[in-house]
C-alpha cells in the first residue's frame, strides 16, 4: 500500500512500526518498563468465563491474547490488520521466547488472515 490514513477506522490503534520495534516493545512490557505492576498482572490474567457466542474458555485479558500452544507452551500477544497488511507480536511470559510478525497480504481482513498469523506464531514458538 502506497499511501493511507491511519484514521480510516475508529476503534484501531492506528500503530506503524516495525518487528523489530514490536519486538523490543513486547519485551520492555513483559519487563515491567510500560506499565505498573498491577495493570501488568492483568494483562496476563484471563477471566473464568467462556468466549461469548461460543462454548470454550476465555483467552482475550486487558489487552492482550493468551495463547496455549502444542507442548504446553502458553504465549501472549496482540494482533492487529488493515487492509493489505497483518502484523502480530507475542512471547513467552518469561521471554523465553519471542516472536513479531509482518504479513502483506491483499485479504488482511479476511478470516484467513489469522491461520496465516497463527502458523507464523506456532513456527516460532515450536520445540
């Protein structure tokens, strides 16, 4: 995409970046250096309730995504699209793991898009 307007939809956080900048932000988060103690606790607390409209459990916190992958691996992170573009940051809580993601695409907001994002995610975060 040549040129937008990152004021085309009102509920987005209209971020431009970069992985890498992805990556040390997600890192300076789960460090404690973004926001206090407690606002951080519940960024990685799901609530006990089921998904709304569905029958399993919750997985969205205060702003980001629990994520049980295969081996018991559990991840965090935040995803994020417009049109022609798909972006996604996330790690382990202890860091052990991390991955940031770019994906240009012409169907972003398609309900593919998130396989697309997932597969990139379970390939960074495999044994």
């Amino acid at each position: 995409m040549t040129e937008t307007s990152v004021t085309s939809t009102w509920a987005s956080g209209d971020l431009v970046t970069t992985t890498a900048d992805l990556e040390k932000f997600i890192k300076a988060l789960f460090r404690g250096k973004v926001v206090p103690d407690p606002q951080l606790a519940a960024m990685f607390t799901v609530p006990q309730v089921t998904t709304y409209g569905k029958d399993e459990p919750a997985a969205y916190t205060s702003g980001l995504t629990k994520l049980e992958l295969p081996g018991g691996i559990v991840a965090y992170g935040k995803t994020g699209a417009r049109y022609g573009s798909a972006a996604g940051v996330g790690a382990t809580r202890d860091l052990s793991r991390t991955v940031a993601y770019s994906i240009n695409s012409t169907d972003a907001k398609s309900s593919g898009q998130n396989e697309r994002g997932l597969a990139v995610a379970l390939a960074a975060f495999a044994e």
